[in-house]
C-alpha cells in the first residue's frame, strides 16, 4: 500500500456468506489475531481505518462504516461465541465494530487477487471511490 499519512484505508476481509451475514447483522467484522496463519498484521495505516469492507470469495461484497476509526478490540474465541460466530482458527481475534447500514460504491473494487483474495488487508479509501 502506498503511504498518504492523510488517506483513510479500508479493512477488506473475506468471511464464507453465514458468517459475513451474522458481522453485517451484529456489526462486527473479526480476523484471527496473533501469529497464526491467515491474522492480519497491523501495519501503518491501520490508525487511519475508517471502513471495512466484506466479501465472499471476492463477491458478495459491501462496505461499512466503522463506528470509530482507527479503533479495534482483542477478544477470546468464547467471547465471539457469545454473539453467535463460531471462530474455529485461533484463541484470539482483532475485532471492530461498524455501522451495518451499507455505504456506497463509487468504483469497483478489485477484490479477487487469486489466493490474496481470502487474506484480510487494509487498502487506501482511493482504490474505492476511484481518486488518487
């Protein structure tokens, strides 16, 4: 990702469609947290995170506004059972909180990127409103 250190970024996260569902109903997107396969890596930009952005398989997409940017919580496996998910992967998982009202599109993202596409990544608000 090229740095703007002014530019808003986007989460993008795959989740199969019943959990993607239940994060839009509940408005919760969580990642495995951690060093296990498939957790995303706090990087610069992840400060300035302002939407996320979710998809199956690179369709099915939408985009949320997070309830606070640059914001996100640590919970346990048992935690995220509570609310109705079944994480199978790790103990841990990075969670934000975000607005289930979808936000609208101005350019199509490119979401499928091969085995990328089911990697969780941050990427500038440019690559979805079509500016630079």
């Amino acid at each position: 990702m090229s740095e703007n250190p002014e530019e808003d970024t986007v989460l993008v996260n795959h989740a199969d469609k019943q959990t993607r569902l239940l994060m839009i109903e509940k408005g919760i997107c969580y990642l495995r947290a951690g060093d296990s396969k498939g957790s995303l890596q706090v990087t610069p930009g992840f400060e300035r995170m302002k939407y996320v952005l979710l998809h199956t398989n690179g369709d099915d997409w939408q985009f949320f506004k997070l309830d606070k940017v640059g914001t996100f919580q640590i919970w346990s496996k048992e935690t995220l059972e509570e609310y109705g998910f079944t994480p199978e992967h790790a103990q841990y998982y990075i969670v934000v909180r975000f607005n289930p009202v979808p936000e609208p599109f101005k350019h199509l993202p490119q979401i499928k990127q091969r085995i990328n596409t089911y990697r969780a990544k941050i990427r500038p608000l440019s690559d979805f409103i079509g500016i630079k």
